[in-house]
C-alpha cells in the first residue's frame, strides 16, 4: 500500500457554521467540488473535508457512539482495482476491514478499514478527481 | 491565516504495535525524526504522526475523556511570530483557544485551537523541520 494521505475528513454537528468558520473566518476556499452536504478545501496538497459527523460514521459504517472520534482519513487511489489492493493489503498488515469495497453514492468505489486503534482509513476511487503525478488530490478551483 | 495542514497525528495506545502495523506491515517508512516516543512517516506532502493517545489529549490541554476524538491536526510555519498570527487569527475567526503558544519541550513553539466541533490545531515553528516553498513539512529521511 502507498504512504499517501490524501483527504482527511472532521465529523461536524453544523455543516455551514465550519464552513463559515473555515472559509469566511480563517478565509480558505471552498473548492468548486464543494456543496451543501461536504465541503473540501485544499490545504496545501492535501485535502480538508467538512462533513456532518452522523453521516460521516454511517458511511464509515460505526456508530456514533462506539468510539468514533470524528475524523476519518483517506487514500486515493487511481482504480477500484487500487482500492482492492490497498484494503487487501491493509488487511494483512493487521487492520480491521470495516466496509468492504463497493460502488458508492457519489459515483466512486471505496471500502474503509480500522488501523490497530480503530482509527478509519477510506480507500476510494473518485473518476472525478484528477490525482497529481504525486498521488496528490487536484481538486478544480 | 495560511490554508495548510502539514501534520495529523494519531492518539495511540500502543506505539510499538502501531509502527509495527503502518511500517513493517504496510510498509510505510519512518524518518529518521522518528524516536522510541513517536513516530513520523510522510504520507504524500502530508506527515502522518504517532503518538500515545493520553500523552497527546495532555499535549492539546485536553482530558483523555472529554470528546477527544483522538486525532490532532497541525499547522507548521515558519517562525514564532506566524505562531502568534495564526492563532490570533483563528480566535478572531471564532475559534476557542486551548493552549496559549509558548516554547515546546522538544525545542519548538507551538499553541492550540479548537475549531467550532472542538478538533483540535496545533499551529507549531519547529525549528528542527524544513519546510519546502509550499509550506509543506520535508522530514529527513
């Protein structure tokens, strides 16, 4: 699996208090990828996500309460073939496959496991974000 | 205040099965910054920090059980005065300062905020950490 952490996202209870709180306040931009349920921003070559916490834990498939703290990470990678190799290989290192890969709602592929904490990591295939020669996410302006 | 995120860093419980699992197991390589009390890997741009969940929660003047979600975010930049000017601006921005800057016991200076959810920033100048012309950390290998 590749050392790349390309989108980290924060669990949030207001989605257009943080965005007001990111963007007006400490004045980032929202990408143009943005809309009324997530924003990202660029934050240098890797990507902020702002997203409501009770979808953020469903999409990671854990429950509010069991100890999810509201962050999840993740790597994208250029194919669903990548994303099946990377949780594969995430699985034999030890992590806790929590959602198997699958086609999602937002036109992507990606599977989510646990590292030895429980901390989730997201593998995912978005056809509609151009990754750099880097693995960096290129979000549009 | 600048739009980076230069460091995530993952509360852990038992370092030694953590660098096990994201090093040996999926092979992601520790620099050289790394010690016995923490663990550094670059992940793209983007440092993948490990360290023990209480000492970290104690690090961001935060109890192990108040909500903290276990992960912190960071801001490096280049000077003590950037410090005091992005905090200043991120409280201005209606962030809750946790942690006024001062000098570190690892050489640096550094400070806390919580964003509107509580996750909690670290802006930080460490002196010991390149950072290249777009603001991103350049560990040792």
């Amino acid at each position: 699996m590749n050392p790349r952490l390309t989108v980290i996202t924060l669990g949030v209870t207001d989605l257009a208090r943080s965005r007001r709180f990111y963007c007006d306040g400490l004045g980032w931009k929202a990408s143009s990828s943005s809309d009324e349920h997530i924003v990202f921003i660029d934050v240098g070559g890797v990507v902020l996500g702002l997203y409501p916490r009770d979808l953020l834990a469903e999409d990671a498939t854990l429950t509010p309460g069991s100890g999810f703290g509201g962050v999840t990470l993740a790597q994208n990678v250029g194919s669903k073939a990548e994303v099946d190799a990377a949780l594969q290989a995430a699985v034999k290192a030890g992590a806790t496959l929590l959602k198997p890969a699958a086609d999602t709602f937002w036109g992507g592929y990606s599977g989510y496991f646990a590292d030895p904490d429980g901390h989730p990591w997201e593998v995912a295939f978005n056809p509609f974000w151009k990754l750099d020669e880097a693995g960096r996410v290129v979000l549009p302006g």
